[in-house]
C-alpha cells in the first residue's frame, strides 16, 4: 500500500510540473509578454472544444511562467493555427489589463486599411477637446458621434471630420494614443477613410480609452456605447459572448492595395470583468474573398480565445 501511494505521489508531482512548464513539450507559436502574476481567465470565462455542446468553465491552472495559465495558453495556441490557416494577412492581439501580459500572433505589424475602426479614436479626442473647453459639442454632435459608433455611419463621420478639423486629430492619435504607424495612404488626401495602421495602434487606442488618462465619464459613454453598438458590428470581439459583456468597434471595406481590391475586415474592443481583457483582431483579406468570409474567420479568432464554440455565431454587416 505504501508503494501505491508513493508511486501515486510521483506523478501527481510530475502532472503538475507538466502544467507549469506549460502543459506542452511543442515550441508554442505567438508571443508571449510576461507579467507578475497569472491571468485568472480560465475562472471567468467558458471553454469548449470547436463544436462542442456546451461550453463549461475551465479549471483553475497554474501560470505557465508568462502571465497566462495553461488553459489559456492552449487557446492560444488554436487561435494561432487558426490565423495561420487563414489566406491574406491577419493579426491577433490579446491584451490582460490587470496583469499586463499581452500575447500576440500574426501580421499586428502590418499597416492595414483602418476602415472604421479609426472611428473610436475621433470620438475619443472630440471627448477630450469638449472636457478640455476647445470645442463646445452640440447635442447633434452627440447624436452624430453615436451613430458613428453605434451604426458606423460614414456620413455622421464625416460631419465629425470636416466640422472639427480631423486632418489635425492625426498628430494626438499617433502621440496620445500609442498610435505610432499611422499614416495616411500615400497619393491620398487627408481623409479619415485613407488610413492605415497596424493591430497593435488599435491595441494602444483601445487601452488609451479603457485606461486612467480618460475622463471617467467619458471612459464610461464609450464603453457603454460600444457595449449597445448594432446589429452590423455583432461579431468581432463580439464573439467572446454575452457573459463576458465585450463591447467592439469594427470595421469593414472594400479597399485597394497591389494586386487589387479586397476585403477588409477588423475589430477592436473589450471584455471580461470590468473591461480586463483588450482584442484586436485586423484582417486583410486576398482579392476574391468575400465580406462573410471576414467577418466569420475573425469572430471565429475571438472565440477560440475565449475557448467558444466555432464556427462563431454572427451577424453580417
């Protein structure tokens, strides 16, 4: 008996070791940012293989050394095959605000259309001009500003741009935000639909406006907004699912680059408790391919995240 138990005690020993090495013995694909303490995701939120019935919470898993626990380190590791699987360029980021580990994979480098996700940052700075007493925002602004979040109308955008100088918002989207690889597309005009910039600029734009440098009141209309955004932005990080209550800003276009014109599909936005977990998800799709196919691969990135069922459920803009 003494044997038994000994023999028991081993390896219970070696399993546990296992799950703070990683729980793996293959070189994991991505980057990982260390953080001081691990991220309690797989406590909060739901787990289930693609297709799964139902999704079930996660156990409690000890940290793998990177800020992140072993269940969560192997959604990323799916998350990662899926965004390789993918024809085109797309990025991922995934962003802990409470611990500070940011895992990413992917092309979040790459300067890429912004389409409307750009939209965030000139409601952000119309916010702060209006708190500072540079602007005086009237109630059709305010109007105007959420159907530019809420429904992603180009036209209340465009009211915003052209009324309060948005050539000049550039220089505080790339200082103030964290927005360093915004440019405007060469051979273009100043023109918030003539952008790029790279998944991790809408990282920092995301943590800017979740972050403590925001007026609290003004952090909490675009959160709230976000959260209440319509039917056409209904996936995305919108794909973590409603227990998670995320909140996103996404964009779509049809855009040209060499070799012709192509979708454009991305999402950057929010979830967990009290906002702790940042998403960005910017996809640049190949010439040929179309919205859906968008749209679904990057919710279906959001939900083998947060260990969803894919293929994720969504609604096309």
């Amino acid at each position: 008996m003494r044997t038994r138990l000994c023999v028991l005690a081993i390896a219970t020993l070696l399993v546990l070791a296992a799950c703070g090495r990683g729980g793996m013995t293959s070189t994991p694909t991505g980057d990982w940012s260390p953080a001081p303490e691990a991220s309690p995701l797989a406590a909060s939120v739901p787990t289930a293989p693609a297709g799964a019935a139902d999704a079930a919470p996660s156990p409690s898993a000890a940290a793998c050394g990177d800020g992140w626990d072993c269940a969560q380190r192997a959604r990323f590791e799916a998350t990662a095959a899926h965004v390789r699987n993918r024809a085109g360029r797309m990025g991922v980021v995934m962003r802990d605000r409470q611990t500070g580990a940011v895992w990413r994979t992917g092309a979040t480098g790459d300067p890429m259309w912004t389409g409307s996700t750009i939209k965030l940052a000139i409601a952000t700075t119309l916010l702060e001009r209006h708190r500072a007493g540079k602007i005086q925002l009237t109630d059709a602004d305010r109007q105007a500003m959420a159907d530019m979040l809420k429904k992603s109308s180009n036209d209340a955008t465009d009211s915003l741009w052209n009324r309060y100088d948005g050539p000049q918002m550039l220089d505080r989207f790339r200082t103030g935000y964290g927005m360093t690889s915004l440019a405007v597309v060469a051979g273009r005009e100043t023109y918030w639909r003539n952008l790029r910039c790279t998944a991790d600029d809408l990282d920092h734009l995301m943590t800017y406006v979740l972050g403590n440098r925001l007026h609290a009141d003004d952090r909490a209309y675009l959160v709230n907004t976000l959260r209440g955004v319509a039917d056409n932005q209904h996936w995305g990080v919108w794909a973590a699912g409603p227990q998670l209550r995320p909140g996103n800003k996404d964009g779509w276009a049809v855009k040209p680059d060499p070799g012709g014109e192509h979708w454009i599909t991305h999402t950057a936005g929010f979830a967990g408790p009290a906002e702790r977990y940042v998403v960005v998800v910017t996809y640049s799709l190949p010439p040929g391919r179309t919205l859906e196919e968008g749209v679904q691969a990057v919710s279906d990135a959001v939900a083998l995240l947060f260990g969803g069922r894919t293929p994720a459920k969504v609604s096309l803009p």
